[in-house]
C-alpha cells in the first residue's frame, strides 16, 4: 500500500462520520432526549483526549511500528506459514475482527472494565457522536490488546492500518441515528453489524447489553449465541443509557471523565 493509498484509508472513517452526521441531520432514525451540542462538545473532548493517549502511547508501542517489528523478526502466525496475499488479508481481517469482539464482551464481563466501557454507555441518547465516546483508560487498554494480537498474529503493517480504519468506518456506521430500510437491514446484518441491531447493545437493560458485542462482523455473535434481533421493549420504545442515569448527567464532560472512579 503506497502513500497515498495508506492517506485514503487513513480517511475513510472520517468521511463515512460526516456522511452519517449530515444524513442524521437530514432525517433521524430516534429523536434525541438531550440534543447534540453539550452531548457532541464531550464526545469530541474525549475523542481528543483519546487520540492524545494514543500519540502518547506510540512512544512506548504504536501498533503500526508493532507489525513492523513482527515482520522484521519473523514473530506471528502469518509469518511461520505461506499464504497468498488474499488469503492473509481475509484471515487477518477475520481474526482482528474476532479479537475485538472478545475485547467488546471483556469489557462487559470484567469489573475494572466495565468502568471504564461504561462511558460510552452512559450516552442517554445514541447517534454518529456516541462512536467516539470512549474513556482514554478503555482507549489505552485496547492499544495493548490490539498489539498483543498483532503480535501474536504477525499481521503486516498496511493490513492493521486498512483494519483500524475499516473498523472506525463501522463504527461510525453502526451508531449512526439512521434507519434502514427493513429489507436492506435483514440483508446486511447477516454480515456487517446495522444501526438497529447496535442500538439493541445500547439498551438499559443488561441482559440487551450483553448482545451484539459486534465491532463490524455479526458472524461472532451469531457463532457464540449473543445476537439479539431486538429489543423487548422494541425500536421506537427502548431506552438508551444506563438505567441509573437516565438524565443529562452524562452529557457533560467532566461527568463522563470521573465516571469510571463512581
């Protein structure tokens, strides 16, 4: 993957977010209890606390230098068998992709975890905004996580790279504030993760949460018994958040920073 390639990619996400945020605008699937501004001005403050965790973190391990050095010293499984270029891409994205559902479901099922997952929850409405909601304690973890497997994978730079942003496009994607039309729901989610089928993971009731740990495929939650078609109390009735703060508590910035330490 040249430069420009690698610059392309790298957009992706970004593109895809402003696409959803203008569709939002235009048509919105839910209408939202607390509005955008105070909810969106935290959501980026933690987005930009995030990519500042992980520009502090690439001094220490930065996942592309990680495939390098994997490459370099012949580390991984991808580098102890010959494959096909196609066949490496397809594994690697399949394996990624399974590791971050695992990662998903740990932070659901392990308290220390869940404290820090529990930010992106406590959002009481969901829209494009709510992907980039997360604590830079969760966002450091899943560093650490996501080399460990690179390691242990020994997946090639540019791989990782289409990977994270494949993974970000999705997420923006999944939480978007849209609706699809039901038969192009029914057809994508038998693969890619829709927007009707996150907002059940967003549910107050912990029994939805633990459902639909998806990042991008449906096949893990398919494979391990955690897909959820929908909610009990349905589309247009289910809550979003947590059930213990069901106000605009969370929309506020410092609120979200401190939560994990209530």
């Amino acid at each position: 993957m040249g430069d420009i390639g690698t610059k392309l990619v790298a957009l992706m996400p970004a593109i895809v977010f402003v696409l959803i945020a203008l569709f939002e605008m235009i048509r919105s699937r839910r209408e939202l209890r607390f509005g955008r501004f105070r909810r969106w001005t935290t959501s980026l403050i933690l987005f930009a606390s995030n990519r500042a965790t992980v520009w502090l973190l690439a001094w220490i391990i930065a996942i592309p230098a990680v495939a390098l050095w994997t490459e370099k010293n012949g580390i991984g499984l991808f580098h102890q068998i010959a494959l096909p270029s196609w066949v490496e891409w397809l594994g690697a994205f399949l394996l990624l992709d399974f590791a971050m559902w695992l990662q998903h479901l740990l932070t659901h099922k392990v308290p220390m975890l869940w404290r820090l997952h529990k930010v992106h929850h406590a959002d009481p409405d969901i829209d494009v905004s709510t992907a980039i909601r997360f604590h830079p304690g969760e966002i450091a973890f899943s560093v650490l996580w996501k080399a460990g497997w690179v390691m242990l994978l020994g997946v090639a730079a540019p791989i990782i790279i289409a990977f994270e942003a494949w993974l970000a496009a999705n997420a923006a994607f999944n939480h978007g504030n849209i609706e699809l039309p039901r038969w192009l729901d029914r057809t994508v989610r038998l693969f890619l993760v829709t927007p009707d089928m996150h907002l059940v993971h967003h549910s107050i009731i912990v029994r939805e949460q633990q459902s639909n740990y998806g990042f991008a495929l449906t096949i893990w939650d398919r494979l391990f018994g955690t897909f959820l078609t929908a909610s009990e109390k349905g589309r247009d009735l289910q809550s979003i958040g947590l059930a213990e703060m069901q106000d605009s508590r969370p929309t506020y910035t410092a609120v979200s920073l401190k939560l994990p330490l209530t």
